[in-house]
C-alpha cells in the first residue's frame, strides 16, 4: 500500500471506516506514527503516516489559539478526523464541521437536540454531511445543463474558512465562516463570490447566509438552509405557516399543486417546493411534545421534504428506518425566487430555529 500522503489522510482513514479521532500524537510529531486497524472484513492494516501529527498539530493549535474559548468553544476531530467546533454552554450544546460550515447539532439546555442527524451519515471531504443543516449554494438539486455538477451546489463539500468567534454577555456563540470563489468554484460556476455565513448559537439557532458579488457581472444563484428536523414520529406531525401557497410536488412530475387552508402532513413520500412565501413556519411534534419555530428573512421559497420507505433504502448514507425520526423544512430561494445579484451587492438570507 502507498504512503498517505499529508493532503490525502482524511480520505484514506474513512476508506477503512475508522470512526472517531486518529489516534495522538505520541512523539511530538518528528516522525512518522505508526498504529492498526482492521476492516470490516477483518483484514488488519498497519499505518505508518509521515506528515500527519506535525500537520494536524499545527493546524488545531492554530485553531484552538485564534478562535477557542475556554470551557465554552473547543475544535477538534470529528467523525472521518473532519475538523468540527463543539459548544457546550449552560445555555446550549452544538457542534459545526468546518466541512460544509455544517451544522450538526443544537440542543437547548434541556430540550432534546433540535436537528436529526442520521447514523449512516458520511464524513468524508467529497460528500456531505446527512442531518444538521447542509448550506445548498450555488444551486439546488441537480445543477440546470450539466448533471456531472455536484447535486445542490458545491458548498455543502467545501471546508470553509473560520472568519471569527465570538460570545455574547448573553452567553450566545457566535461563529462566522467564509468561503471564496477558487480556481475549483470557477470551473463549476464561473462567478466571484464571496460568502459569509454566520451561526449564532444560544437558546435559539439564528443562521445567516450571506452571499456578495465580487466580480464586475451580474450572476444568478439558489440557495438552501436544508434544514433535519428531528421529531418522535414523522407520521404524526405537520408543519403550518404554508396554507394557500403553491408548491411544485417533485414526488409527482413537479406539478404545481395548491396547499390549500392545510398544515402538511407526512403520509408518503414528500418533496415540495413551495415558491413565493415568506411566512415563518411551525413544526409541531407530537411524539416529543413539543413544537419548532422557524422563521426567516430574505427568503422567498420553502421546501418540504422526507423520503419515506423507498427513498431511504435507496440512499446509502441514510439508514432504512431513519425516516420516521425526520423532517426537512428548508429556508430557500429557487426556481423563479432565485437570486440575482449586481456586481457589489450582497444579498443576506436568514433562518430563525427555536422551541416555541
Ligand atoms: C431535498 C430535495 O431538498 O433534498 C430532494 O428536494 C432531495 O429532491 C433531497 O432528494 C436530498 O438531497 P441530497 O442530495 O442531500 O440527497
């Protein structure tokens, strides 16, 4: 087997499924670490990694030094050694990849955690995280002439840049992270961007995205918070704040259907995209007793969606079961709310989550 490289370690270590931080660091990192695994078929491997301690080393102690807060903001190796900042406060707990700026988990202080994660996920630097909130950027679903083109944008695979941290004299956390348009964006969307996305974490989880023109053209974008919402039971919640809207129903040839007086229920498989509404949304819960507030600004488009029975078997990173526990209700803006943007504007898209 060919050494692992310093810039291909991540990828090899989740090859071999190994879960969970890679071992320390034992020897300061002058040389190279040497440690096993076995695989799922039982095959043991032995590693020998020249770069990796020194690399890993300097880069979380380049993180901890600028960003961390004691007791309150601590980065470290996630799952597939991705890099993920955990915040653990008497208000809230809550972990975000730098992979995809991906929020993986929000929990209040004694509430269950907010977001759905799934046990299948993936953690790998060329796929996206399964659950939390996947940043959808530059466009969603399949990108229009060219099916090659990652589904739902290239951001959600990008690491992004940590621009700032930060508490308030509440005790909220404040992370803003940035991701700039690269040789890589320019060969899928040829346009200068820059992205900011902030993450507030408190009693609530206040998201905003974003997006600036760099260049000296015009260009078009979508854009999602695709939000996992955890519930108890699928199949006994509904979500309001959508009635006498139109939605296109992508589980029915994209037709355009009217929502009519009616919450949304969850009794099939449901992919919707609701076009021209602004208005927050209540996710209500039975199973777990509670309801979820979503409101949002600067967005024109809400999705629906959860897989059902097919689907989920269908998808690999998604256990077969899953889709009982889950509900995606996502802030947007698509198809005819697209945004376009002149060189130098910025357009600011935000979504409000709390227990309500
Ligand atoms: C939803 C789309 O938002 O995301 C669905 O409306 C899609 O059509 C789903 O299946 C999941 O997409 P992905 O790329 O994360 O599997």
């Amino acid at each position: 087997m060919e050494p692992a490289g310093e810039t291909d370690l991540r990828d090899w270590t989740m090859a071999l499924k190994i879960s969970g931080p890679l071992p320390p660091c034992t020897h300061g990192g002058r040389g190279p670490e040497i440690f096993n695994a076995v695989d799922s078929q039982g095959s043991l491997y032995v590693f020998a990694i020249p770069f990796y301690p020194s690399r890993m080393t300097a880069l979380f102690t380049e993180l901890q030094q600028r960003f961390s807060i004691a007791n309150v903001v601590r980065f470290e190796a996630g799952q597939g050694g991705l890099t993920r900042i955990v915040v653990t406060s008497p208000l809230v707990s809550a972990e975000v990849y730098l992979h995809g700026a991906h929020v993986t988990h929000f929990q209040p202080a004694g509430q269950k955690p907010v977001l759905w994660m799934s046990g299948q996920s993936l953690y790998q630097t060329d796929k996206a995280i399964r659950g939390g909130v996947p940043i959808c950027f530059p466009w969603f679903g399949p990108k229009a002439g060219d099916p090659s083109a990652p589904m739902h944008g290239f951001a959600r695979l990008r690491e992004w840049q940590v621009e700032s941290v930060s508490q308030s004299d509440e005790g909220a956390v404040e992370i803003t992270f940035t991701l700039t348009a690269d040789e890589q964006t320019r060969t899928l969307w040829p346009a200068e961007f820059v992205a900011r996305y902030q993450v507030h974490i408190g009693k609530t989880l206040k998201l905003t995205l974003q997006v600036q023109n760099k260049g000296d053209t015009a260009f078009t974008f979508e854009e999602a918070l695709h939000t996992y919402f955890a519930v108890g039971e699928v199949r006994q919640a509904s979500v309001t704040g959508l009635k006498a809207t139109n939605y296109f129903d992508k589980t029915d040839g994209s037709k355009e259907k009217s929502q009519g007086g009616d919450a949304v229920g969850i009794v099939a498989e449901t992919d919707r995209v609701y076009l021209n509404t602004t208005a927050p949304c209540v996710l209500s819960d039975p199973a777990n007793g509670r309801r979820v507030g979503i409101e949002k600004a600067g967005s024109h488009s809400t999705v629906v969606w959860n897989p059902w029975i097919a689907k989920s078997k269908a998808m690999v990173d998604f256990g077969d079961e899953e889709w009982t526990g889950m509900i995606c209700i996502e802030s947007c803006n698509l198809g005819k709310d697209r945004v376009e943007l002149n060189p130098g504007a910025i357009h600011e898209m935000r979504a409000e989550i709390r227990i309500v």
